[in-house]
C-alpha cells in the first residue's frame, strides 16, 4: 500500500509539474531584437522625380503643360518641334515618379517606382514611363527610372457610360529604377552604435540593455527608445558579424499599454487585453432615423402656360427603442465589457460612442487612439 500511495504520489506531483511548465511556456513569450529594434543610422531615403508616361489611349491628360514637357523631350532627342500645339492631346500625361531607396544599396541595383498622374489623365493603363530622374531631397540624383506603367485597374468608357475597376491614375514600374551611386550608411561611432526600438517601451529597453551587457558587450538604455552599446575592440572592423550577434539574441515580451484603436470611418474597434473599467453605468438607447424620397412629376394644365416640375416628398419616421442598463463593477475586464455589451445588442458605431463616454467620464482604464 505504501508503495502504490507513493507511486500516485509522484504521478501527481509529475504531473502538477507538467503543467506548470506549460502555462510557463505558453505566458512567457519571447522575442528577437532584430524584430523589434533598428539600427540608428541606417534608413530608407526617398528620391522624387517628374516625368511623361507616353502610349495612351486617348485617356492621357489635356494640360498644356504637359504638351510643352513633350515638345522638351522631343528637342533633346534631337527633333524639332516649332510649336508645343503640333503634339497631340489625350497620348500621354504628366506623372511625379516615386521610389524608395533602401539602405547599403548599390550602383546598379534596381527598384519598384510608383508612378501618379498630376492632371486630368483619366488613366495610365497601357502607357510607358520615358526615363525619368529621381533625385533625393539634397537634388542629387540618385536614381533613374523607365519602363511599362502596371495599374493593377481597368476603366473603359463608351456611348457615354463608364465602367471602372480599381485606381488607374496610379501604377507602378517594377524593377524601373536603376540606382546610379552606392547609397552609403555608417554604422555607429567609433567606439558604440545605438540601437532605437521601433516602439518606445522603458521595460523594452531595459531588458534589452541588460540582455547585451550579460552576454555580448556592455549597454545601457538612454531612454525609453534607444539602447546604447560599447562596440568591443574585436568588433572594430567587423561591426556586420557583432550585429548579427546582438540581432539575434532573444528577450522576454512585455505586456503592451492599455489602449483602444476606434476607426470611426470603418467601424472597426480593438480592444487591448489589459483594458480595465472603473465602477459606471451604461445607459444604451438606439435611435433609427429613416428617411425616404418620393419623386413626384407635376404637369401644367392644358392649353397654360407653364413647365414640367420635379417634386421631392421626404417622408421622415423616426424610431427610439427602450433603453438598457448593464453596471460595470470595478477592474472589469476585455471579456467582461464585451459580454456586457453584446448582451444589450450594441452596434459597432454603439459601442464607439460607449467607449468614447467612458473615456470622458474616466472610467476608461485605456489610452483611447481614433484613427
């Protein structure tokens, strides 16, 4: 007997142990720096340039501009063109050609422009961007783009009616772009290099500071989003294997400021895990207003003189539903405000005003953000 009660013994104590180390697993989650942390320094560059997409089908734009651009570009391809008027209108349209350049890229690589009609251009469907300059916010220029407009829309026109699907005064040139120079980007000092966390988190930081200081080189968080660290001498020359180091070194998730995103526009509504309610009272009450519009014709009398009229007849109805009232108990939690609410029916537009009224009233434990 005693052997079996201590056998049953260790099967649940085993047992409570397995447990226990898979809620450990499941709570604790974890991250790479390198997903959550930039080098300070090393940035994208964006490069702008105005240009002529040519080849269309009577959808370009009708701006003299535009025809004055062409009778340029003809002149320095060696063609004579008295007047800008000779160009036709409609075969292509005035664009700004976009792109952006990413860090440590080199002469000769090649990237996606994005090209947007300026005028009237109904769209670029079909058309070829001529080569255009683009050039960085300093005028250089660092790049040059050319190449067949992809829309991704279609937009056709006859007898008066229209069909479109899609943006077609907006495209995009892929691999259109061939970088001209090397895009050069230091990395850190010469003795550190700072690392910025993509969103600012004074735990984050701190965690990520005294992980790099145990296992690779000293570090100190300067604040809530940066992270300063001593480049060993070993290093010196070979910064690209010690980020690589500290990149992927793995630090402990922390849990996120309470917040509520409400998009007004969509109805779309997120709720952060950590939201909590202080003691208050919801009062719902919906109010539908219907209106509908009966178009009357009026004719004159015969032999008078008078007009056909049109009349509008709005009919207005107006309909209000009993109020509900659902009491929120202190430190309430996500699940419990959403049962709540969905147990007096509320609507997505509902329950952004609810939100909203909470937060006035303080009772919102949350940092409400509208987008």
């Amino acid at each position: 007997m005693k052997i079996q009660k201590f056998i049953a013994l260790f099967i649940l104590c085993f047992m409570a142990l397995s447990c226990a180390t898979q809620v450990y697993a499941i709570s604790e989650q974890t991250l790479r720096i390198k997903d959550i942390t930039h080098v300070k320094g090393i940035r994208e560059n964006q490069a702008v340039g105005y240009g002529l997409v040519v080849g269309l089908q009577n959808t370009g734009d009708n701006s003299r501009h535009t025809q004055m651009t062409s009778q340029q570009m003809l002149l320095s391809l060696g063609t004579v063109i008295d007047q800008s008027n000779y160009i036709q209108k409609g075969t292509s349209a005035a664009v700004i050609v976009t792109a952006t350049i990413p860090p440590f890229a080199k002469e000769g690589d090649k990237l996606d422009v994005t090209v947007s009609a300026m005028a009237d251009a109904k769209s670029l469907v079909g058309g070829v961007l001529v080569q255009t300059q683009l050039r960085a916010p300093n005028g250089e220029i660092v790049a040059v783009a050319q190449g067949p407009v992809s829309t991704g829309g279609i937009k056709a026109s006859q007898g008066g009616a229209s069909a479109s699907k899609g943006v077609t005064t907006t495209g995009r040139v892929p691999n259109g772009a061939i970088v001209e120079r090397d895009i050069l980007s230091t990395i850190g000092d010469e003795t550190t290099l700072t690392l910025l966390l993509d969103k600012a988190d004074y735990t984050m930081a701190s965690r990520i500071s005294k992980t790099i200081s145990t296992r690779i080189a000293p570090a100190k968080a300067l604040d809530g989003g940066a992270v300063e660290i001593q480049i060993p001498q070993r290093y010196r020359d070979d910064r690209v294997t010690f980020l690589s180091l500290i990149e992927n070194q793995i630090v402990g998730a922390v849990s996120e400021k309470a917040k509520v995103v409400v998009n007004e526009r969509t109805g779309t509504i997120v709720i952060g895990g950590n939201t909590k309610l202080m003691p208050a009272a919801i009062a719902h009450g919906g109010i539908t207003v219907t209106i509908q519009v009966e178009n009357e014709v009026v004719q004159p009398n015969p032999m008078a003189q008078g007009n056909t009229a049109l009349i509008q007849n709005a009919a207005i109805q107006v309909t209000e539903k009993q109020g509900s009232l659902i009491e929120m108990q202190a430190n309430s939690s996500l699940s419990d405000l959403v049962s709540a609410l969905n147990n007096i029916g509320v609507t997505p537009l509902d329950l952004i005003a609810i939100l909203q009224a909470l937060a006035s009233a303080g009772s919102l434990q949350a940092e409400l953000e509208i987008i």
